[in-house]
C-alpha cells in the first residue's frame, strides 16, 4: 500500500468513526465528494490545504491523518474520538464524563 492509499485509509476510518457520509465530510471541509471518495481510495494525490480541512473536518489535529503505522488503527482512532469530543466541554462537564466513564469501566 503506498502512501496515498494508506492516508486515504486513515481518512476512512476517521470518517465512519465520526458515522459521517463522504458526502457530509465534503460538505464540511468544503470539498466535492467525489474527491473525498477517489482521495479515500488513494487515486489522488492530496494538497496539504485539501489535508488540512480534512483533519479540522474531522476535528483532529494534521497529523493524525498520517498515523497509520499503528497496528491497532481502530483503538488509536476511537481515543482520538474520544478526545476530539471532549476537547469543547466545560472542566465540570469532564469531570462528569471521567465518573462515568469509572463507574462503566469498574462495573458498579
């Protein structure tokens, strides 16, 4: 798989982690999805402009698009999930999630 293939990939898993079409993903990065499909199919090669309103999109940071050395993509992509959800939550809406978040982990 070359570089194109596995960016597009990431993108992908991105994009349904977030359960987002390619049609809203173009919508919101401002893009046509027919370019989103060939890009996540690696046939095009990507602008860093195009990459980068493809992360704030998706609501993670550039680099994130490249992390695709991971052996476990799925597990890196749901914590970056999980972050890009609470990076807009008030300190006392956090802490609520944390206890929760506790109580589901530690069975009670």
């Amino acid at each position: 798989m070359d570089v194109l293939q596995k960016t597009g990939a990431r993108i992908r898993t991105l994009r349904k982690l977030m359960g987002i079409s390619q049609e809203a993903l173009a919508e919101k990065a401002d893009l046509h999805y027919v370019y989103i499909g060939s890009m996540e199919r690696g046939e095009r090669n990507i602008t860093l402009q195009n990459l980068e309103k493809i992360a704030k999109a998706l609501d993670v940071e550039l680099y994130e698009l490249f992390k695709f050395e991971d052996s476990d993509i799925t597990a890196d992509v749901s914590t970056a999930a999980i972050l890009a959800a609470l990076k807009n939550r008030s300190e006392e809406e956090k802490r609520w999630i944390f206890q929760i978040i506790n109580l589901i982990l530690n069975g009670k």
